[in-house]
C-alpha cells in the first residue's frame, strides 16, 4: 500500500475529543463539537480560536454551519438541537423533542430544514424558520447514527447499528412545505388528508431504499456529490460503495483495510476518490474507480471520529481524541519554472504547457506526464534547460523520482514523451547547461548527472540537508531545516551558510544576484555569495515570490501580494481573494498561477515600490516622473519619506501649510518655510522660522521675523550686528514714539548717539546721568546747560572718574545689504530636477535657428538683407521656426544602374573563412571585408568606374576591422581569430558572408538625419562631409533584398542633390564679398543655383528663402519675385510665408525687373554641373558619374566626380552591386 | 590520476589557468596538495609565469634542472624552437608538460604540422586536446578541430577545457546555435562563484558579438574594460565592436587603440591593420582617373 510520506497539514488544535466537524462555505473557519460540551470556532488560516460556545451539557456531537445565513446548528447528548448566530454570539433557540443523544444535525442546502439523527432511532426534519418539528422518520432499529441530505435530489440517507443504511424519499414533504399560494380547494383538502395520513406512517417520508451488507452497526454515511453513489462505514471495519438507479440500490464493492471500527466517510468533491477514518488512528484514501487505497495517514495515539470536507477548496478536516486536524490531500503549487519570456508548468491533469509573456498565450499541451509517479499525486518541482529545452521533473512518489524529458520542438498536443530518463530522488534541479543534481534526502547524497543520465560525481550533501536547489551556476542551495547551504559543485566546497529556519522556497530575481529565501512566515533576501541583504517576517503564510526586473521583489501570502526592497522596505501591493503563486512581473501586470495550475494575469499598480526604489536609488528623475503622472497616496508616503530622511522630497507632496512649514524647516529650505510662515502667520511659527535663519545666517529673514513678532530690542541688536544704521536711527525712533525709554536708551547706546541720550535722560529727569554722559564726551556747553538747569554748579557735583567716551566702531562692511553667504540649503539633486523642469524647457536638441524669435521684419530692417551677415555660417538660418525635420526621401529620382551581372571573381584558393567570403559572394564589401582589396577595387571599377580610391580607405577599414573577433585560448598560441557574419543562421559554408558594418538602414536612421541637421543649422561643411560618407557609405555595401537596392539608389541619388547644393553654396560663400559686379553676378548665379538640386521641401525652402533675400537685397526684384512665389507654392511655416509675401509685394511695387542679368532662367529646366556650377540645359550635352549621378559639363569626362570623389566621370561601367539573389 | 577530473584537487588551478587568472594561479596554495599532484602545480605556476611576462625568473628558476618538463619550460620561456623540436624528437614526448609546452612552441612559430604530430602523442591529456583544437583552428582546420573534441568528450564531457575547446570550434563553425551553444560556456564561466577573469566575459561578448547582439556584447566588453588593467582581447574586441555598430571612426575607436597599442603594440589587429594598409594603398595606386582635374 502506498503511504504518503507526510500529510499536508494546514492546522492542528489541542482539545479533548473532536465528535463534529464543519466547515464554513466561505470563511476559513471551522466549528469543532467536543465530547467536553464545548464548541469551538476556529479560524483554521491564522489558526486562532475566534469563539467558544457552552450550552450544551455534554458530548456535542454535530454540528453544521448554514450554507448562506450567519447560523449554525449543533445536537448533543442533552437530547437538544440548538441553533446559533456566530454574529451575535449566542444559541438563538433550542429545538427539543428527540428522546436520546442527538448523533448528527445538518441544513438542508435551500430549504429551512434541519435534519438529524439520534439514538432514539428517529430521523427527524426541523423547521428552523419556525422552529418546528415537521418530520419524524421511523424505521431503523437501533440508533441512527448519522442521517444526511442528498445534496440535490429530495431524499435523505441514514446509517445506523442495526447494520443497516436507508434511503428515504421526503417529495412528499417538500410538496408539502412549498408555497400554498395556489392550491385549490381540492389540493387542500388533499393535503390536509395527507397529513391526516402522517400520523399513522409516512407519506412526507417514505423509505426507499434499505442497504443491507455491513456485519455490524453503521456509523457514518455519505451521498456523493453528483453521481448516484453512496458510501458508508461501519464498525464491521469496513467502507462500503453504494450505487442507486430510480429504482433500486446495490452494493458496488468494499474498501478494506482499516483495522477497526469505520468512524466516518465521504466522497471527495471534485475528485474520484473516498477518504474515511477510522478507530484504527488512520485517515485513509481510496480510488472510487479501483476501490483501492490511495493514501493513508496514521496517527500516534489519535482516533478518529469524524471528517469533513470542505465544499469548495482542496481542504479536510478529521476530528480525533485530542483535537482536529485541517489537511490537503495534495500540493496545490504547480510546478513551473520560468526562463526569461516563458513559463513552463505541469496542468492539474498533468500536461506540461508553456506560457508566453510577451504574447500572454497560453501554449497547447507539450507533453503529457499521465505514466509518470502516481496518478492521484501531483509532480513536485519542474527545472528547465533552455539550452537543450529539456525538462527535470519530480515528484514524491516512491520517496522521490524524478525524469528527465526533452521537450518536443513543436506542441504537437498532448504527446507522451518519447524520449525519457528516470531515477530516483528527492530533488532533482539543472545546475549548468548539460549538467543536474540528484538529490536524495534518505542517503544524503548529492548525484550530478549528465544529460543522458549517468553520473559524473557524487557527495554528500551538507547535514540535515532537506532540498537542493539552483544556487548560481555551478552551485546548489541545500537547504535544512535551519539552515541554507552555498554549496560549489565544481570544488565540491561548502561556500557559504546562512543560519535561516524553515526555507522551502527559493526564488532568484532575474539578473541572478539575489535570490529571496521564502520560509513559512520569513522572507530572507541574500546575495549570490548567500551574505543576508535583509529580513521579514509576516504573520500569515507567504506562499510564493517574484522579482521585479529592477529588483524589487514581489510576494504572496495567502492573501495579499506584498512587495519588498532589498533595503527591506515593505508594503502591500494588493489583495488576493485566493492563493497565488507568482512566476513573474512585468510593468503593472503580475503573472502568476492559481491553485488549478491556471496562469492568471493580475493588474497590480506599482508605483509605490518604484517610487521607493528611486528614491533608494536616489534616481529623481524617475521619482519626478512618478510625482507628475501619479497620484501617490499622501500622508503614507510622507511620512515614509520624513523617515527615511527625505523632507525635501516630502516637501513636493504636502499642500498643508502646517506640515510644509515643518517639512521646509527640517530641510532647511527657508524660501518656502518663509512662505509657509506668512499663510499660517502665528508667533510661534515665526519664532522658529527666526531661530532657523538666524541658524542659517540668513539675517532678512530674521529681521522680517523680529517685525512680525515685534522683538525691538532683538531686531535693534540685529541691525546693530549687521551694521545698519539707517535702519538703526529708525527704531531709535520708533522707541521714541512707543515712549519707550530703555529701548531709547539701548538705541542710542548702539548709534553711538550721544545727544540723544543726553537729551533722553533729560526728559526722564536724570540730570546727573544726562551730566556724566555729557561730560565725558568732552560737551562742555552741554554740561553747562544742564547745571543752569538744575542750578548747580560745577563745585557742588563729585564727580566719579568719567573716563573716555563710548566710542562706536564703524561697520566695515555692509552686511545688511544682502545676505551672508548663507548656509546652502539643502537642494537635493531632486529638488535641482524638480526646479530645472519647471525652469527652463530647454531642449537642447533643438537648433538655435528655430528658437530665434526675431520679428522677421525687424530683422529684415536691421540687417537690410545684407549679403554679409548671410556669411556668418555659424548664426544659422534665422528665418523664423517650424522648419521640421520631414520624412525624408520622398522627390528623389532613381538613378537606374542596371544590374548586369558581373562574372565573379575568382580569387586564390584559401582556406580561412574571410577567403569563402571573397568566394561566396560577388559583392565588393564582401570582398573588402575578407581583406582582398585588390578584387574589391577590381569590382568597383567595374561596376562604377571607381579610379580614385584614397577616398575610400577609411571605409574600406571600417569594413575590415569589423569583420574579425579574437579569442583568447590557451596562452602562448596566437588568439583565435572569428569571422562575423551577417547571416548568423547560415552553416553551409558556401553560403556565409561577413557582417558589413553601418548598413542601409544606420545609414537612412543615423548618418542621413545628420546631414540634414547640418544642413538645418547651416553647419555646411559638415554636411557636405557627411554626405559625401554616405556616398562612401553606400558605395562599400550591401542590402538584403532589391527593394533595399531601390532604397539605396534613392539615397544616393539624395546624398548627391545634398553634396551639391551644398557645395554650391559654400562655393558662394567663398567668393569675396567685395569683389565688383563679378562677383556679385556669380554669388546671385549661385544662390539661384542652391535652389536647383533636389532637396527636401523644407530644406528647398531655406535655399529659397537665402536666394530670395539675397536676390531683394541686389535689387534682383524679379528673380526675388519668381523665389517668393516659389516659397509660398511650397508653403509652410507662418513666418516664412509671411516673409515670402512681405518680399513679394515689395518687389512687385519695385518693379520686378532685375538689376543684373544673370545666368539663370526660372523657367527653364535645367541640371547643375557638379564641376564648374553652370547650368546644363536639358537637351545640351552632359556625361554623369556612373555612381551617384551627377551631371557635368562634357569636358570634365574622365575626371574624378567632385561630388564622391572615386568614380571618374563618364566612365563605361556596369552599375553598382549591392545584393544578389540567393545570397 | 587523470588531473582534470571533477574529482581533483587541482580544478581550481586548471580553472583559472585555463580562463587567464594567471595571479590566481600563483598565489595558489600548494601546501596541502598530494605529492604528486605538487609538481603538476608547480608547473602551472611556470607557465602562470612565462604568461604574465616573466620568463626570466622561470628561465633562472629552471636553469639547473635538466629534467624534459624543466628544459621544456625553459623552451617555453624562451621561446626557443630549436629545443622545442629537440624535445619533440626525444623519447621525453611522451610527458603531458613537455607536449604541452614543446607545442606551444612550435605552434606559435609556424610549426603547425610538427607541433599537431607532437601533441597527437597525447594519451588522455586534455590540455593536449585544447591546445590541438585551437591549432587547428587558427589554421583553420575547423574540421580536424571539430574531429579532435569529439573525441575527447567522449571520454571527458565535464571538463572545462573540453567545454571551451567546444566552444572555440563552435564559435568558428558558426550558426545560431552553435553560437548560442557557445556563449552558455562562457556565461556559465562568467558566472561561476569566484571568478574575476576577464576571459569568460571576452567570451561571451564575442559570441553575443557573433549573434548580432551587439547591445550585450558591449555591456559585457565594458564591464571587462572596467578592470585596472584591461584584458588585451576585450580591447581588441571592443574595437571590433566599434566598428560593427558603425561608430569606428569615433573618438573611443582611437582612444581604444592607443590603449591597445600600449598594451600590446604587436596584436594581430593592429598589425593586421598596418599590413592591410599598405595593401590599400599598393593596389589603388593601380587605378587612376583618365584626366586630371
């Protein structure tokens, strides 16, 4: 018989005998009736007793909470069935009538009934609502022993020592019972006769059905929940299966095995199994299929009396002679291993299936793992090697196995594996690519095995150890019950230890440098060398975790997910109505799988650990981000904050003027503590914010605060210290006018103003003083005057020895204009983000061109549109803003280079792969990059009539040097050398070819937006510069398919026009300014020129715009006319068509005549010749760069072409190759 | 005993041989080896030495000694071809050290056929099976490279070196996978417990340079360069990556070079880059335009 190794207990309770057991439908609660008469409610998930009930007087023996009211029912051996309210605590009524000990009571699952058995061998219904007794059932002759509801149907089993179980038919009842709202008079008057006939036999109640088969009294008898089964045990020891059809019942078959008396039985309710207990201290599970023993359990000293199951979750109870226990048949974790974007986990029906993060899809079966353990037991754990896409699973079965599956390429559906190898073991976990360790916990040994399954080495496992899992490559945790083992498999070393109690999880965050350390009720976070990060402790159970992909983890109890810093800051995310067993985050979702191994995705909203890890990262600009676009919860995170030491930061949540005042205060930050003060303006707060300046040094705040409190002596006494006089004589004033003596005198004292003082103790009659004071001053006529005016003289007054006079050191510096420099406060990096935000939106990317906000029309009188300012490369455009950067490429012509096919080169036998390049392909940078120039260059002359290479070296480097990885091997032995390819996928080796670097793409994204920036901010040369290297660019490359080819062309047809016009401009820039009518002829020419090559609409528009101005400036009206006609056409910007219509209207009251004749004609079509910058007029003779393009006046054939310096002009050529079909 | 088994005292010395923590090596403590695992020790300690540059003090360390693994040490030290073919001659070919070292020798002086016929000699060595793979491949043998770590995981798939010879031959064959297979080396390397190597993660950028996965090759090529003194690979091969990513004619391209050429002014890149140069410049004075401008 198979043994579970140990029951999965959730909860134990100590009490005397446990005679009834109920589980509450919603609650984690369950009632326990004792035979001691008390009834306890436990809370079964915190495993605290919430309430005891005594009213009973002795054994109580059943018990049954209400499916939906706030009631409960018990019987006892008192002979009375109480009913209760759990709210209010007490026994509502008592409902008496049964003669002898009441063995079982129960609700019906709708009806207002209660149903229960005694041992006067009556089965009685009740009437709770109104407390009546409605049905006595008679029949069976011995005691009933338990009598239950069918859970559907009207009818009603009963078990009982006369051997017997008996199955009633109570239809008649519930006809009875049900609303008489429309019943005839007839029906009435049938009814009434009905229950006339009740009181001789049953018609409510009529027997159905007597099972007969058990030897000896039955105890306990059980409905199943769907199917038309009943299953019974007795004290014959055995557990017997019932099967009824509409009109008979047999006996279906024995379950034996308990050695004594069958105390109690009951179908499980989602699964095909039985359990039932016994006197034989055993809980036992059996197959309803098969009828034969799944599981047992054995208690020490216990026997069972009662079990109970509850409704809904995976959860029973056994009530024994020492309390009750609560316990799962199975583990409800599904197993699961995650790597990176997809979760791997085995279904309830046991099916591996896979979970795709980024699609949020749920895969079809894999596999499935039907033969593998035992069928009623779940496998344990599932590690996965994404590098050979394998699988370890485990399960308990047999004290351990475990199997090692590829998994197939493609979900095929539900495959049995094919390709499988097995041993045994506890734990079995990957620890390197084709490496995994065995754990076994009965020897103690640690197996590392290879992929096909045999054993490399082997050791024993660290004492105690309990589990293995993945500790870091290369190393296992072995965990024991009190402590958690680094253990290096290579050195087989013990690296490190932690002494932590109890762990049974272990989740690692994605980087692999922590891993959290789950026990029952600790959380322990530690690094990859197992050094303890920090601790927590939850009083309910946690049951999984995760990291968050900027290390914060996340963890579940049984209801809540929480999150944790590695700090050890904790709080709660949100509430979970069931457990949850989280596999990974992403943003705001939280993955997770649910206790039917479903994956769930739950919303969470994590802004406060995020805001909490910026601050521990002191990241402000994320905390800014946060700030401004969430509303955080205020008071938590302030005080959170203020804790943590962050009162600037406080300070930019708090609206109340109190706690900001307080918050400003403690970071030193006066300007809003100043603030603060004025809203709330009470003395005391202004005698703090005066202490923190004077502090600070900041002696204006302190003088407003000494004028707010009105401190004159203070405030004197400050002026004095900064050395303000004026404002000094003023209090002295002020003094004066509150008639204030001292504060006159102290003034006085300060101002070094003698006669004041004098002339203060005058008043106050204090002649002698006023005398002394003048005399020692040297006031000879003073002292006279007081002496007339006290009419004394002077041989009348002793006078002490007076000394010198009171002399005021003059203020050396002026202080009281502006502050010390004072204590800086405390800005934080957060706060300077906070202010630069608000400050200045500066974008720096921005060119100056577009932030210049010049009036045009001012600028236009300023400038006159003088010629010279257009010179200064570096100011920019200034033609007003909007000139955006377009999309690009949208009016270049296709230069068409046929693709003929050039014969490919044959090179050399070699045999690196650079060589295979060369041969592979007939690609120039192919071959440039397998380092054979010679044919390379051979190539481009070809296909473009490359000559002039210099240009191109830098390039042809770039191309090289990419192409080429070293690798260290065994020392001394040159290093390795790799070849990068672009086609990674590729092992034919007549098919590779090397990776060439700055492809068509990095080109158009990267190098053409360049160009046009230089282009926008008139950063000419640069941009020439950087057109003329896409030409190189493109001219050593290659593209993936002919659209790419299409692409290309068009770009460097683009960079050609950009080349050009360019260059003509910087070629009018060039000329001298002052150089006569020449010269100004051929900067108008060339002006008019820039417009001609085909640039994007909004750069044509600046071209326009320059010849434009310059055009009006020479009096060239006309040519200016037909350039504002152009620019409005193209329209656009506000200001530069208001520009355009200003010049417009001008030149046309002008006269729209041109001062000089120059060579261009505005209606005529014509292209520029790149050498010399004349126009070609369409149907004149030209030849071309056979690379970009360009066009030349037929006397530059076969020079170099200006514009990519490589090709030569006119040259016979084939066209560029950049791809080829098949490649 | 095979010294390259799990079992082993030694591994940790092999390891960090093998991944170029040659002061690793030396500060090992060989005290409380067995006796006759203390020589192979020592001998790693030489060649520890000869790696980091100080030949001289193995040379005088050896210079009495005229056992084969001394005079094949001293041969190493000195780089001298002539005692390497001497030895490779003698009856000593048959010692795992002289093999060893004679081949290097003659393996990095062009002697490819006769440093392959010495080595083959090997019974067992794994050493010898590294270094011939890596023979093979720097002469692009890839097949026979491929041939010899077959063979030998027949009989040896846990080591390290075998898995880095693998690795070595997969980075040269090619292939998602294969690279894919062969960046799992060195990140298992690069994550091993105690590991300060430079080489695992020159490794693993490389293979994740030969992916395409640019973003990460860097990340584990600055993370090399962060070092006080940089890995010259990682120097080269950050250069390498410049160039991939298009940004090789930026200013950390030079800086990188001068750095590279500080350290090691005869890399292969850099005089692979002189030669091409020159190469360049030869074959387009070939070409020039029919008319000057």
């Amino acid at each position: 018989m198979a043994s579970s190794p140990s029951m999965l207990t959730k909860f134990e309770s100590k009490s005397s005998r446990a005679k009834g057991i109920a589980f509450h439908p919603k609650r984690p609660w369950i009632l326990v009736s004792l035979h001691s008469s008390t009834i306890q409610l436990w809370d079964y998930r915190m495993g605290t007793l919430i309430d005891r009930f005594e009213e009973h007087d002795g054994p109580v023996r059943g018990i049954d909470f209400h499916p939906t009211q706030p009631l409960f029912v018990s019987g006892g051996d008192d002979y009375k069935i109480k009913v209760w309210s759990y709210q209010t605590r007490r026994c509502l009524f008592t409902l008496n009538g049964h003669l002898d000990y009441v063995r079982t009571v129960f609700f019906h699952h709708e009806l207002p009934w209660i149903l229960s058995a005694s041992d006067d061998q009556t089965i009685r219904i009740w009437n709770w609502q109104n407390r009546s007794l409605i049905c006595t059932m008679t029949g069976h002759n011995h005691y009933a022993m338990c009598a239950q509801f069918h859970p559907k149907e009207d009818l009603i089993v009963s078990a009982s020592l006369d051997q017997s179980v008996r199955v009633w038919d109570i239809s008649g009842l519930r006809k009875k019972h049900s609303a008489p709202t429309s019943m005839t008079f007839e029906d009435q008057m049938a009814r009434a006769n009905q229950q006339q006939a009740d009181m001789f036999g049953n018609t409510d109640a009529v027997v159905k059905f007597v099972l007969e088969g058990h030897d000896r009294g039955v105890n306990w008898v059980s409905f199943h929940p769907t199917l038309p089964l009943i299953v019974s045990a007795g004290d014959d020891r055995l557990i017997k299966l019932w099967r009824m059809s509409e009109t008979k019942a047999w006996e279906v078959d024995t379950c034996r095995g308990h050695f004594q008396n069958a105390s109690a039985c009951l179908f499980h309710p989602h699964q095909d199994l039985i359990l039932s207990v016994g006197e034989d201290k055993t809980v036992r599970v059996w197959d309803l299929n098969k009828r034969t023993s799944v599981q047992s359990f054995k208690r020490e000293n216990d026997r069972f009396w009662v079990v109970a199951a509850h409704p809904e979750i995976n959860l029973f109870a056994a009530g024994h002679d020492n309390g009750v226990m609560v316990f799962k048949l199975e583990r409800e974790r599904p197993a699961s291993s995650l790597y990176q974007n997809t979760l791997f986990y085995i279904t309830k029906d046991k099916h591996v299936r896979s979970y795709d993060f980024t699609k949020n899809a749920e895969s079809p079966s894999l596999l499935s793992l039907r033969k593998f353990g035992n069928s009623w037991v779940p496998p344990r754990t599932l590690s996965y090697n994404p590098a050979e896409r394998a699988i370890l699973v485990t399960s308990p079965v047999d004290s351990g196995t475990y199997e090692l599956i590829t998994l197939p390429k493609d979900a095929g559906g539900a495959a049995d594996p094919t390709d499988m190898k097995k041993g045994s073991g506890t734990s079995a976990v990957f620890v390197a690519r084709n490496r995994f360790a065995v754990f076994s916990t009965s020897t103690q040994n640690i197996e590392i095995k290879d992929l096909s399954n045999s054993m490399t080495k082997s050791f024993k496992a660290p004492t105690g150890t309990t589990d293995v899992v993945f500790g870091g490559t290369g190393c296992l945790l072995c965990l024991t019950p009190s402590n958690v083992v680094l253990y290096d498999i290579q050195q087989k070393k013990q690296l490190a230890e932690l002494s932590v109690t109890g762990v049974k999880y272990v989740s690692w965050s994605n980087d692999g440098m922590y891993a959290a350390l789950l026990s029952k009720h600790n959380v322990t976070i530690v690094n990859k060398q197992l050094e303890q990060v920090s601790t927590l402790h939850e009083t309910i159970r946690i049951k999984s975790a995760t990291w968050d992909d900027s290390g914060v983890l996340l963890y579940s109890t049984l209801n809540h997910i929480k999150y944790t810093l590695l700090n050890g800051d904790n709080g709660i995310v949100r509430t979970l109505d069931q457990t949850m067993y989280l596999v990974k985050v992403k943003a705001r979702s939280v993955y997770c799988l649910d206790r039917a191994a479903k994956p769930r995705v739950l919303t969470i909203d994590p802004t406060e650990y995020r805001f909490k890890l910026a601050l521990v990262k002191r990241n402000y600009d994320e905390m800014l981000q946060i700030i401004k676009t969430s509303s955080l919860v205020g008071q938590s995170i302030i005080s959170y904050l203020q804790k943590k030491g962050y009162p600037e930061i406080a300070l930019q949540f708090v609206q109340d003027p109190q706690t900001r005042f307080e918050l400003a205060i403690e970071c030193g930050n006066l300007e809003v503590a100043t603030e603060m003060a004025k809203q709330i303006d009470k003395p005391k707060i202004w005698t703090r914010l005066g202490s923190e300046a004077l502090v600070h040094g900041n002696h204006q705040i302190v003088e407003m605060t000494y004028q707010k409190l009105r401190n004159f002596d203070k405030l004197s006494f400050l002026y004095l210290c900064t050395g303000d006089e004026e404002k000094l004589t003023r209090m002295a004033k002020i003094a004066e006018h509150r008639g204030d003596f001292v504060s006159r005198f102290q003034n006085a004292l300060y101002l070094g103003d003698v006669e004041s003082r004098i002339q203060m103790f005058k008043e106050i009659d204090l002649y002698p003083l006023a005398y002394l004071t003048a005399k020692s001053h040297g006031m000879t006529e003073e002292c006279e005057t007081i002496l007339e005016m006290t009419g004394l003289t002077e041989d009348q007054i002793s006078m002490p020895d007076v000394g010198t006079g009171l002399n005021i050191p003059s203020a050396i510096a002026p202080t009281h204009k502006a502050n010390w420099p004072t204590k800086e406060a405390a800005h934080s990096s957060f706060e300077k983000a906070l202010l630069g935000e608000v400050g200045g939106p500066v974008d720096e990317t921005e060119p100056n061109l577009l932030e210049e906000d010049m009036p045009v029309v001012a600028a236009q009188d300023k400038n006159g549109l003088a010629a010279e300012d257009e010179e200064e490369a570096a100011e920019g455009w200034d033609m007003g803003d909007d000139i955006g950067l377009e999309a690009a490429g949208n009016d270049s012509d296709f230069v068409n280079v046929d693709n003929a096919d050039v014969p490919a080169d044959s090179t050399g036998p070699g045999s690196s792969e650079a060589d295979l390049w060369s041969r592979n392909s007939p690609l120039a940078a192919d071959h440039v990059a397998s380092g054979s120039f010679e044919t390379a260059m051979q190539l481009l002359n070809r296909q473009v009539g490359a000559v002039n290479f210099a240009p191109l070296k830098p390039r042809f480097l770039e191309v090289y040097q990419a192409s080429r990885t070293f690798l260290t091997a065994s020392a001394g032995v040159p290093a390795i050398i790799n070849y990068v390819r672009r086609n990674i996928d590729e092992t034919d080796s007549r098919k590779v070819l090397p990776l060439i670097p700055r492809d068509l793409e990095s080109l158009t994204t990267i190098d053409l937006q360049e160009g046009y920036t230089a282009m926008r901010t008139n950063k000419l040369e640069n941009g020439v510069t950087t057109f003329k290297e896409i030409l190189h660019s493109l001219l050593v490359n290659v593209v993936s398919s002919q659209s790419q080819v299409d692409d290309a062309k068009a770009l460097i047809t683009k960079a050609m026009e950009y080349t050009l016009a360019m260059s003509i401009e910087l070629e009018r820039r060039s000329l001298s300014t002052s150089g006569g009518e020449d010269s100004l002829k051929r900067q108008l020419e060339l002006s008019a020129y820039f417009t001609v090559p085909k640039l994007d609409v909004s750069h044509r528009q600046l071209a326009l715009m320059a010849a434009m101005r310059l055009a009006f400036t020479n009096k060239q009206f006309s040519s200016a006319l037909s350039f504002a006609n152009r620019v409005l056409a193209n329209g656009g910007a506000a200001k530069l068509v208001d520009q355009a219509k200003k010049t417009k209207t001008q030149a046309e009251r002008s006269g729209s005549t041109d001062a000089i004749d120059i060579e261009y004609d505005q209606f005529a079509d014509f292209d520029i010749c790149a050498a010399s910058f004349t126009p070609i007029y369409s149907g004149s003779q030209s030849v071309s760069c056979p690379f970009d393009g360009a066009k030349y006046q037929t006397q530059y054939k076969g020079q170099v072409c200006r514009m990519c310096e490589v090709c030569e002009i006119g040259a016979a050529a084939s066209g560029l190759r950049l791809w080829v079909q098949g490649l | 005993m095979d010294p390259f088994s799990g079992e082993s005292e030694l591994v940790n010395v092999i390891t960090a041989f093998y991944t170029h923590a040659y002061q690793t090596v030396l500060s090992f403590d060989t005290s409380s080896l067995s006796s006759t695992n203390k020589p192979v020790a020592q001998n790693f300690k030489y060649r520890a030495q000869i790696a980091l540059g100080q030949n001289r003090e193995v040379v005088s360390a050896l210079s009495k000694s005229r056992d084969a693994t001394s005079r094949s040490l001293v041969a190493l030290a000195k780089n001298d071809v002539s005692e390497a073919l001497n030895l490779a001659e003698s009856s000593d070919s048959e010692d795992a050290t002289v093999q060893i070292c004679a081949g290097t020798v003659l393996g990095a002086n062009g002697e490819y056929a006769k440093a392959v016929e010495l080595l083959s000699k090997h019974q067992g060595s794994l050493e010898a099976v590294a270094l011939l793979t890596q023979l093979h491949l720097v002469n692009n043998r890839t097949d026979l490279a491929l041939k010899e770590v077959q063979a030998a995981k027949r009989w040896a798939q846990d080591s390290l070196l075998i898995n880095m010879a693998e690795a070595w031959a997969n980075l040269r064959v090619g292939g998602q996978e294969k690279y894919q297979s062969a960046y799992y080396v060195y990140e298992e390397l690069a994550s091993a417990p105690g590991n300060q190597s430079p080489t695992a993660l020159v490794g693993q950028a490389v293979a994740e340079l030969h992916l395409g996965r640019t973003e990460e090759a860097e990340a584990a090529l600055n993370q090399a360069l962060e070092s006080e003194k940089p890995d010259i690979q990682a120097i080269a091969n950050s250069i390498v990556l410049q160039y991939v990513t298009g940004k090789g004619n930026g200013e950390k391209t030079k800086e990188l070079k001068g750095l590279l050429t500080q350290r090691d002014s005869e890399h292969q890149l850099l005089a692979d880059l002189v030669e091409k140069e020159s190469l360049f410049d030869t074959a387009a004075t070939k070409y020039s335009a029919k008319a000057a401008s």
